[in-house]
C-alpha cells in the first residue's frame, strides 16, 4: 500500500516516549498526525510521494513539551507593554516609561509591568509622583511582579475613581493617596485589553512558546477570554494546543451548561477549575506549618478554609470536573488531601485526575496520601532554578534545612505519586526546566532526564486528558515535535538548559524553526 505523506523526517534520533517503540529514526506525517514512526528504510519508500521532507542529520527528536502550568494569554498580552522586570531602579523605569509613550494615545493606558524594588538600591515602591515625572497627560500604571500591587499617576487615579478611604489605597502623611493600590477591588481597571490586544497577545505568546518547543499548554485564564482562545482558533492563529482552566468561582456555570474537564477539539478544550488554596514563598503568604525563617510570628495564610474548598470537591467530583488546586504550602496541601480523602468514592476520584499545583513544601507523608488518591503533583522545575539553588530566595525565606526538603520530584516518583511539569512562566522554557529537576540541589529533588522528560510530556498530557492525542510520537497521535542542537540522554547534565529548539512542529507544520523559515 501506498501513503502519501505531508511530511518525512528521517535520519533522526528519534525519543519517542512511547515504551512500545522508544526509538527510532524517521516519523511520517498525513493531515495532522502522524502516519507512521519507523525507520529510514520505511522512510525511504514515501520519500517520492512526500510533500516535504527534511533530512534531520542525526538529531535529536523529542515529543512536543505540554507546559502543565501558564498564563500564557495573559503574558502574551503584557509582553505587548512597557517590560520593567530588567530595570535597576526607579529612574531606569522612568526612562523606560518615557521612551514607550510615542506608542500610546492619550486616552490609552500606559501599562508597565513586573518592576521589582527587592532588587533595587533603593528599596522603596514606585509613587504616582515618580510617574507624574513621566507624564501628566498619560494615564500610566505600573503593576509590581507578583501583580498584586499597581502604582498610577495623577491622573491614572483621577480616571480610576477609587474610594480612597478603603484599605490598600497608600495615603502619604497628609492623608493624600501617594498612588500605591495594593490588592483593591479596582487593580486590575486599567487593565482591560480590547478583543483585538488579546488575540494580538495571544499570536505572540504562541510564537515565544513554540520557540521554547512548547507545543501544548495549560492555560490558566481570565474568566473572558476563553472565548478569544477560541477566535484565534477559528482565525488560525493558535500554534499551541490550549487547555483552558476555568477560576473555580464559575464552577456552577460549568455545572449548569453541562461542560467537564477534557471537552473540546484538538486544539482547544477545557480543563478544571482553578482554585488558591495559599499564597507564595517569596510574598510569605505560603501557607506553612512552620513559621517563616526570616518573619518569625508568620506562617502565611490560607485563602480558603476547609469547608469551603471541601464544597467545591465536592461539587466537582459529583459533577465530572477537575479541580486543579494551587497549594505551595504544606498546610495548604493538607488542607487539599483532607477534602478528598473525606468524600467516599476513591475510584471516581482517581479518573477525575484532580491537580495539587506547585506542591512546593509536599511532605514524604502528604506525597503518599496523594499517590493513594490519584491526585497529579503539578510542579515546577523552573521555580527550583530560580529560588531554590544554593544562595536563592527560599534560604532567605525557609532556612537550609527546609529549602533541601522542597520540591520532592524524586521522592514523589519512588512513592507512586504522578508528577507534570510546567512553568508557571517563571521563566517558560521547557529544556531550563529539564535542567532545573535533573540538577536539583537535593538527592531527594534529583530525577534522571528521561524521566525530566516524561514530566514535561506525557505526564503533563495525561494531566489534562490530552494523552490519546499527544505526549509521546505514537502512530495515530498529533504530529507535534521537536528537534533539538544536541543529544539531551548523552549531554553533560549541566548544559542541557544550552540545548537549542531548532525546530517545532506542531501538526505536521513547522511553527518554528531556527533558520527562520
Ligand atoms: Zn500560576
């Protein structure tokens, strides 16, 4: 029989993932998926009928990354704004500020984002009087990096209409708001993209995204913009598949129109519903059974008490819904395991595949109370690069002693306990995060980089219900891969984050490629 293929690699060194046939040479793909996985010799025979074929000159080739954890709609949509991450001081964002306000019209926000002061000389937030110095005409905003906090000038708070007499509006001693709004009610009003910012903001976090190899992410949306994942389905743009995780406050709109996890088409479709459970380390708000090291009364706090996320389990289960759960601190994933482990069907539990994300501070004990009830560890290598090394914020905030027991990768595996990796876009980058779990500073965290591998595909697609369609190049499956610069199973362990995307394909379509074409 003949088959006429879109396209034939071959000459490969194919990582397939897949343990009925874990290697191989060339993959040919027909109308988004792959047709056959094999070798040159089989290759060979569809050359001639190919409509493409690329020779892979001994490569290596990974299964397209799945990123269990992004903001990607929304980081797409800031990366469009004034980037403040990389400023040294208030001044250096004035000059950003100013250099970017040819870009905007006067009934436009001026939007800046992720400044920083932790990392300043001067280690004080940015006022409206330090923005007024940018301009009086504009309105501008500049949200801090844990997005809680946006200072405005004069008048970006005239526009906003806050009351100023509610806590987090910052007032100076006369009793002026200096134009500091931490956690209000209004943080986010000078924040609202129009249908076109979205879809432009959701083109240019797929093309950052398929540039790191991603080729299927977890999306952690705002509540409107499922609707604009879709758009940009429908206008072609979206070159990564999207799972879209509902904020857990809509859980009866989901329950009233029918919708469950796992529903949709191959390129969009929907997850769980999100909830917090706890803050973060590095804004002490973890929720932790000890005290912070560096804040000696304070153990963080939990956004939910147990009742409240009991209900939602409980809603969730009865109804087929995943719940996908940002716990961080080991009091907030015990709070996690308490609920499940008090509803009676383990079973229907087990297939829901409901989600602890982060699981930072998860104990050995919690880590096996999870594997019994089938919950996923969605974790994040990359917050182990960025904090946890030798030196890193988590020190500061935990003590050594602590820190070493974070992010148990290893100890997890060995339990029975499933693990996806993903970012949480702190930084993305797939091939960083394989760095970050295989060097992990403690023999507990340190996993091999197949199984780094694994995490950061398979697992992470069985973890939205994606793993019938991709995560592993298997005959019949999407046709998403990537071609990388080196052997990532034959790299030294220290250089893997230096490994180069060359190539991302994603359905049988080149969506990124090195040499630009
Ligand atoms: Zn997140």
């Amino acid at each position: 029989m003949k088959f006429e293929a879109d396209l034939v690699v071959f000459n490969g060194n194919i990582i397939t993932m897949d343990p009925q046939k874990p290697l191989a040479t060339a993959i040919a793909v027909k109308s988004y998926k792959i047709l056959a996985v094999g070798n040159d010799e089989y290759a060979m025979g569809l050359i001639p009928s190919a409509k493409r074929v690329i020779d892979l000159a001994g490569k290596t080739v990974l299964p397209g990354f799945v990123d269990a954890h992004t903001h990607l709609t929304v980081s797409g949509i800031k990366s469009m704004h004034v980037q403040l991450d990389k400023v040294h001081s208030i001044e250096g964002a004035q000059k950003e500020l100013k250099k970017a306000l040819s870009r905007y019209s006067k009934d436009q926000w001026v939007l800046g984002f992720s400044w920083d002061e932790s990392n300043w000389k001067v280690k004080r937030y940015v006022t409206g009087k330090d923005l007024d110095e940018v301009s009086t005409e504009h309105k501008i905003g500049v949200f801090r990096v844990d997005g809680h906090l946006v200072s405005v000038n004069s008048r970006g708070l005239q526009e906003l209409n806050v009351d100023s007499d509610q806590t987090g509006v910052e007032k100076d001693e006369n009793g002026t708001p200096t134009g500091v709004l931490k956690d209000i009610k209004e943080l986010y009003d000078c924040f609202q993209p129009s249908p076109q910012e979205i879809h432009q903001g959701i083109i240019a976090s797929n093309k950052m995204a398929n540039e790191l190899g991603i080729t299927s992410a977890v999306d952690n949306i705002w509540a409107g913009h499922a609707r604009n994942i879709r758009d940009a389905e429908r206008l072609n743009t979206l070159t990564v598949r999207m799972v879209i995780n509902v904020p857990s406050e809509h859980i009866d709109h989901m329950i009233a129109l029918g919708l469950t996890s796992g529903m949709g088409s191959p390129l969009v479709r929907i997850g769980g519903v999100k909830s917090f459970i706890d803050g973060s380390i590095g804004a002490s708000t973890a929720a932790t059974s000890e005290p912070y090291a560096d804040s000696k009364y304070n153990k963080g706090m939990l956004l939910m008490s147990q009742h409240e996320f009991s209900n939602l389990a409980r809603k969730a289960v009865a109804n087929d819904i995943q719940t996908v759960n940002h716990a961080i601190g080991d009091e907030a994933i015990e709070l996690v395991l308490t609920a499940f482990e008090t509803l009676e069907d383990i079973t229907t539990i087990r297939k829901q595949r409901h989600r602890i994300e982060h699981a930072e501070m998860i104990t050995p004990n919690q880590i096996r109370r999870a594997a019994a009830l089938g919950l996923i560890l969605s974790m994040q290598p990359n917050f182990v690069g960025e904090w946890q090394m030798k030196g890193g914020l988590y020190y500061e905030r935990l003590g050594k002693e602590r820190t070493e027991r974070m992010n148990l990768f290893r100890t997890a595996l060995d339990n029975g306990a499933r693990i996806c990796f993903g970012s949480d876009g702190m930084p993305y980058g797939p091939l960083y995060g394989i760095w970050c779990a295989v060097n992990h500073p403690s023999p507990q965290g340190r996993i091999t980089v197949e199984e780094a591998i694994r995490c950061y595909t398979m697992e992470s697609a069985y973890a939205s219900f994606m793993e019938n369609n991709v995560g592993s190049l298997t005959e019949g499956k999407r046709a998403d891969f990537v071609v990388l610069s080196d052997n990532i199973l034959e790299a030294p362990l220290n250089s893997i984050r230096d490994i180069k995307i060359e190539w991302t394909i994603v359905g049988g379509q080149v969506e990124y490629s090195e040499m630009g074409s």
